[in-house]
C-alpha cells in the first residue's frame, strides 16, 4: 500500500469516529497494538528531542531498501500518535518517506486537537522518521 493510499485510509477510519473523545481513544489502542521496540533500543541517542515525553524511535533499512521503523513512548497517547506515523511510512523507501506529505496529520483533525507541546513533539517525530530516510539515502 503507498503512503497516499494508507493516508486515505486513515482518514475514512477517522471519518466514521465523530466525538474527539473517541478519536483519542482509537489513537490509544493504535498505540497499545505498537509491536514493543527491543530494550536495547530505548537509547538516549533513539530518544526524540522535542519531545515532552519520552519517545524512543529506531530505523533499520531492509534488504529490499525500505526503511522500518520501531518506537515506544512512556505516554499512551503520544506512543498513539507514533504508531499513526509508524503506519503511514512504515515499509517505504528513503525516496518515498522524504517526498511524502503526511496530509493526514490534518485530515484527521489531529493538529487542531493536540496541545502545542504535543503538535511540537508531532512535528519532532516526522522530523526524526525523515532525518532517518534522509541518512539512509545517503548511505546507498
């Protein structure tokens, strides 16, 4: 599935849940169902700055050069808000994550709904997932 066709998706997912209460809640679970990064993982130098919680984010690129992404978050609606991210460019080219324009962020109505230390730990985590694709392309 592209990164557009998944922020589409999204977006019809969120489309069928009206009351913001609720939306956090989806958010939450989403995060809950976030595959647990290794321990070993839970570095300072995979902690994003920026960040009012902690958030711990890892990338590997695989051997068909898509980039995979790990992450956890000490609070649940942040680690939420990761997953989110996680399943938008999870499995993607470096090419692909730095040309994507997560628009989804919006569609959804989470940049209107999230604190502004949230919406700045938001724009820290695309920051980082990018800097990752960005150091990835580099290396081929």
């Amino acid at each position: 599935m592209s990164i557009e066709e998944r922020q589409q998706e999204l977006a019809a997912e969120f489309a069928d849940i009206e009351d913001w209460m609720d939306r956090y809640g989806y958010i939450i679970d989403l995060g809950n169902a976030l595959p647990a990064i290794e321990e070993s993982k839970k570095t300072p130098q995979n902690l994003i700055e920026g960040c009012q919680s902690r958030v711990w984010l890892d990338a590997e690129l695989d051997a068909d050069g898509k980039v995979q992404f790990t992450a956890d978050s000490d609070a649940i609606i942040v680690k939420g808000i990761i997953s989110l991210l996680i399943s938008v460019l999870n499995g993607h080219t470096p090419d692909e994550i730095l040309d994507a324009d997560l628009h989804f962020i919006n569609d959804i109505g989470l940049g209107e709904h999230l604190s502004p230390t949230r919406s700045n730990g938001l724009l820290a985590m695309v920051k980082q997932m990018k800097m990752y694709a960005m150091a990835f392309k580099a290396m081929k």
